[in-house]
C-alpha cells in the first residue's frame, strides 16, 4: 500500500513540474492539427477516388459491335377478305 501511495505523491510532484501551454498557444496548436488532418484527409480521399475510378474503368469489359438484325414489321391487324359468290345459287 506504501508503494501506491509513494507513486500518486511523485505523479503529483511531477505533474507540478509540468509546463502547460497558454490559452493562445493551445488554439493555435489545435487549429494546425486540424487543419493538417483536413488537408491530409482531402488528399488521401482524391487518391482514393482516381484509383477507385481506374479500377472500375479497368475492370469494364470491352464493347464489341454486333451487327443489328432487323425484323420485318408484324401487322397486328385482322385482315378480313370478303369473297362474292360470281356464280348464283339455284333453288
């Protein structure tokens, strides 16, 4: 338990020997860390993007050009041929 209690008195001493950056000082640190991760991070995506984009131009098959065939037209509607006897019928 002595041995606890000697480590949490020298953490203290040493966290009194500590020199903290001022107020100004601490934002100016922290606006150039986060820039610096903004810029790394906007770098890193556009590589990861143009590889992305490579990759799946790579990847596409090749378009080969077949010949088109075309169909003749279909007539959907009913034709209806009216036959008129030529001869008469005799009763």
């Amino acid at each position: 338990m002595r041995g606890i209690i000697k480590f949490l008195q020298e953490v203290r001493t040493e966290f009194g020997n500590i020199s903290w950056p001022k107020k100004d000082s601490l934002f100016q640190l922290t606006f150039v860390v986060i820039s610096i991760s903004l810029i790394i991070s906007l770098i890193l995506g556009g590589f990861d993007y143009l590889f992305t984009q490579s990759f799946n131009l790579l990847g596409q098959p090749t378009v080969v050009a077949q010949p088109t065939i075309t169909a003749p037209p279909v007539n959907l509607a009913p034709t209806i041929t009216v036959i008129s006897p030529t001869t008469s019928i005799k009763k």
